[in-house]
C-alpha cells in the first residue's frame, strides 16, 4: 500500500512539474492581453465547423469498434456504442488524456457484456493501436509533404522516429515470432507486478491476428478518419486568424495526437497548448496566435464531452440496466 502511494505522488509530482514547465514556456513566448483579444474575435464559423468535424466522427469510430466486437463474438448496437464514445469523452476531462476514456469505456462494456472482459479490453487496446499506427501513417504522409516546404527542424525527426516504432510495435502484437524475445521480459514485468493485466491485454490483441481483412478495413477507414480529424485543428487556426493551408497540419497533426495519448497531465492540459506554440512557432505564427489555436482547439474537444455529460446526467435520474436484453 505504501509502494503504491508513494508511485501516485510521484506521477503527481512529475504532472506537476510538467505542467509547470509548460506553462511558464507558454507565459514567456505570449502576450496575454493579445491573446484574450485574438479568442474573442475569433470567426464562430470556423470554431463551429471545426466541432462538427469531431463530432460527426464518432460514428465511423463507433462502427469500428462495432466490427471488432463482433469478430469476437459480441454483438451491440452502434447508437450505444456511440454513446459509449461520448460519455468517455467526457470522463476524458477529468483523467489523463484519452486514456481514461478506453478504461472508462472498457468498465461499462464489460459491465454490459458479463463474462467478456478480456475481449472488451481487447477491442479498446486494438482500437487505440489501431489510431497510433494511422496516425503515423498520416506522420509520413506529413512528413513527404514537408520535406523542402516547411522548415520544422527535429519535429519531422520526431515523426521519422514514431514511422519506424511503429512498425516494430506491429512485429511485437501480431508475429508469432515475437512471442519468444517478449518472453524474456516476463522476470522484469512480474517484478513490477504488470504481468497479468500485460498478458490479458496481450492475449486480446494478438487475438485479431486470424482477422486479416477486417484488420486492413478498419486501419483504412482510421486513416481516413484521422485525416478529416486534422481538417479540425485547421479549421480552429482559422478561426483566429492562422492564415496555413491544412499541408502543415498534416505534420502537425498526427504528432499532437500522440502527445495527446501520453497521460503527461489531466487531459492534456498545458502541453498541448505548450506544443502548439512551439510547433506553430517554427512556421513564422506569432506565439499569441498558436496559443490560441491551441486552447481553441481543447474548447473543441470539451464541446465532444458535453453530450456524453448530458447523456450520464439524464441516466443518473432514470437508471436503466447496463446489460444488453437476451435475444
């Protein structure tokens, strides 16, 4: 107990001191009065499109997860499936990025679904697999498309170096190969008291590994999905006036996704603002105005978690059962 105490305060101390440091990068390089000016003129049209973007989007991830559900035998609706998205949207404001949101919608599926937990689990894992890989798919779409056009020095680097992980992340899922060099992991793994919920995550995913063509479908589909997910934070760079074609977006695009996925503070806060200064920064935008496409873009992503919010609201005055009818 004291073991586990002590590893929460530090992972506190460290988001703390992340979101410190991000912070006193962002107060340096803007000018806040210009910036509280540039957000209250910003071009609603924008800002509006920019949220349809995203919302709209839920489905088609939905219906994704709806086939991988299926593969294994679970069989749901796609309107709750859909709610299940938005309502982790919402749990995703008060936990650490978007992993909150999979455990929160790995909880109630499995609640819905007795007896099918590592399935479940699984599904949710392939998925943000699934969204990691396409992401860096759209990194080296985004990094052909820089190359001799922006100068946004380490940051292609960066994305070249996600490329290449990525490929060794899909080695160590899918080929049996890899079963024996991930065994000589297990002393170290059970020394840190990781090996079950590892193995069962583990197991779910390697077991999508007979469903080849579903898997080539899905990863197609996410690709597209997170390219039109770009077009959002564009749209929001436009709202206060970053006059950037969507081309530099679809470099930065896919890495602010996966920064997003590390659980560094409560749902990004600070670094994702933090990121886009500096990245935004590297294209000439002044600092002021890469703040607020920043900050305009979480307003976005907090606009997403409000139907999840009304939607657990309404269910808290009429409970229903969590478990899907018999046929």
């Amino acid at each position: 107990m004291r073991e586990l105490l002590r590893k929460r305060g530090l992972k506190a101390a460290v988001g703390l001191v992340v979101t410190g440091l991000c912070i006193t990068y962002i107060l340096w390089q803007i000018n806040v009065g210009k910036t509280v000016h540039i957000l209250g003129h910003a071009k609603v049209g924008y800002f509006l499109g920019a949220v349809a973007i995203m919302g709209l989007s839920v489905w088609p991830m939905a219906w994704r997860w709806q086939q991988l559900l299926r593969a294994r035998g679970i069989r749901d609706d796609l309107p709750w499936l859909v709610r299940a998205y938005y309502t982790s949207y919402t749990v995703g404001q008060v936990l650490p990025t978007s992993i909150g949101g999979d455990g929160w919608r790995m909880f109630e599926t499995s609640r819905r679904h007795p007896g099918n937990g590592g399935p479940v689990a699984g599904s949710v894992l392939l998925e943000r697999v699934l969204g990691g890989v396409a992401t860096l798919i759209l990194a080296a779409i985004g990094f052909a498309l820089a190359v001799g056009h922006y100068d946004v020095g380490g940051y292609l680097w960066v994305e070249l170096a996600f490329v290449v992980g990525s490929a060794v992340l899909a080695f160590a899922l899918f080929a049996r190969r890899a079963r024996g060099p991930l065994a000589r992991t297990l002393p170290i793994v059970r020394r840190l008291r990781l090996e079950r919920p590892l193995r069962a995550a583990y197991e779910g995913i390697h077991g999508y590994r007979e469903h080849a063509n579903l898997l080539i479908g899905v990863m197609l589909l996410t690709v597209c999905v997170q390219a039109v997910r770009v077009l959002s934070i564009w749209a929001a760079g436009k709202a206060v006036g970053v006059d950037l074609s969507p081309r530099p977006y679809y470099v930065m695009g896919p890495l602010l996704f996966l920064v997003l996925l590390v659980p560094f503070t409560i749902n990004g806060l600070a670094v994702r603002e933090a990121f886009f200064v500096s990245f935004l920064g590297q294209l000439h935008v002044n600092a002021s105005r890469a703040f607020a496409t920043g900050f305009l873009f979480f307003v976005v992503t907090f606009a997403l978690a409000l139907p999840g919010a009304a939607i657990l609201a309404w269910e808290s005055l009429r409970p229903a059962s969590s478990t899907v009818p018999d046929a």
